[in-house]
C-alpha cells in the first residue's frame, strides 16, 4: 500500500497538536501522527500485540472504537508511527486526560498502551512517542502526567525523564 498522506486521512486529533520538535527527529522514511481511521488496516492492532495479548474485533467495531474515543474531545490523543515504505504501523501510544475537581480544576494526563514493533526496537521511537504523549498532556494543562509499568520497563522510562514514585493498586476483574 503507498504512503497515505495526513491530508487524505481522518485523524483522531489534529496533528498540529504534535510538536515538530519531536517528529523532526524521526527517520525520514518513519512518519509521527494521531491515529486515522483507516488504521486497522495499516497494522495497529499487530503493533499492540507487542505489549499484551489483543483480540481482533474485526474492522467495524475497531471502527466503532475509534469513533467512541473522538466523541469525547480534548480527551484522547493516541498516535502512531507509520513506516512510508510500506505505509504500515510500527509504533503506537496514547495519552488520556482525565479532568479533575481539585487542583483547581486541574488535569492529568495518562500515558497508555505504548509499544514499538520488535523489527523497529532500539531506535528512539519509543522515546519520541512518551515526548510527543507528555508534550500534548503538558499543552492540555495537565498538572502531572503519569503511567504504569513492568520493573522491566522502569530504566526506558527514566530514559524518557520520568521518575518512580508510589505504587500502583489493581482489582483483578
Ligand atoms: N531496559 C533498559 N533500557 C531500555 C529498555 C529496557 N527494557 N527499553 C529501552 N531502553 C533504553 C534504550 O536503550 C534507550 O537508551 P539510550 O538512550 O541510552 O540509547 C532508551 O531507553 C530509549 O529506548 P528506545 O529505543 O526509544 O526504546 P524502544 O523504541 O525500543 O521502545 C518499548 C521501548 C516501548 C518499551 C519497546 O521495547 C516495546 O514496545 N516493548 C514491548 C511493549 C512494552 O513493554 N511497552 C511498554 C508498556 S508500559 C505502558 O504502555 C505505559
């Protein structure tokens, strides 16, 4: 499939929201954009495959999926990372911002599902993505942006500028 231009795709968010500071820096055969809906054809739900086990709900309710989280505006921002040679996903994430009563009505930003294709590993992707999430959750005013991960994950992470700091609690559903 040839490389889809931003302009012929409908995107999750506007890519302005972007900042070139960070997709300046990719490859130039790599592409840093929000996430379109046409995108389950262009491998996303392979890529997360990376990070945990993911059933495919076919293409009308991953459809449906992208529809539900561009109805809550200003909330979701996910992004990928397209390959042009191919015009398939190599790397994925997003930030989800959650709106609060205290803080004087302040916001934080949640960092969530990031994962990079294993061919594509090593090369900074990972980190251009936790630079483009923590600089749209920053623009969205949040006060703090957090996210959890394994021990395994915790030197990438600091990598990226973050730090460990509490504990994370989980009711097994
Ligand atoms: N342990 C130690 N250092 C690491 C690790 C690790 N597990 N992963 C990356 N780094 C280092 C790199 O060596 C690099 O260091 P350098 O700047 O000194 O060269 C730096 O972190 C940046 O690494 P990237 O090349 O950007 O990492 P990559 O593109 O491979 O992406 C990622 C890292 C996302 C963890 C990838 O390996 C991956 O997809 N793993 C499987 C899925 C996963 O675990 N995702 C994260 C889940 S947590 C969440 O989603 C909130």
């Amino acid at each position: 499939m040839p490389f889809t231009p931003d302009a012929q795709l409908d995107l999750a968010f506007s890519a302005e929201l972007i900042p070139s500071e960070v997709t300046k820096q990719l490859p130039a055969e790599l592409h840093l954009r929000p996430l379109a809906s046409t995108d389950y054809r262009r491998g996303h739900l392979d890529v997360l495959s990376v990070l945990t086990v993911v059933t495919d709900p076919g293409e009308d309710a991953w459809r449906a999926q992208f529809d539900a989280l561009r109805a809550a505006p200003r909330t979701y921002y996910p992004i990928v990372i397209v390959d042009r040679p191919s015009d398939r996903i190599v790397g994925v994430g997003c930030v989800f911002i959650e709106r609060k009563f205290l803080r004087g009505l302040g916001c934080v930003g949640h960092i969530e599902d990031i994962a990079v294709d294993k061919s594509q590993q090593g090369k900074k992707l990972g980190l251009r993505i936790i630079h483009a999430l923590t600089a749209i959750s920053e623009n969205s005013g949040c006060y703090k942006t957090i996210l959890n991960c394994s021990d395994s994950n915790i030197p990438f992470y600091e990598k990226c500028g973050f730090q460990k700091k509490e504990n994370e609690m989980c009711w097994q559903a």
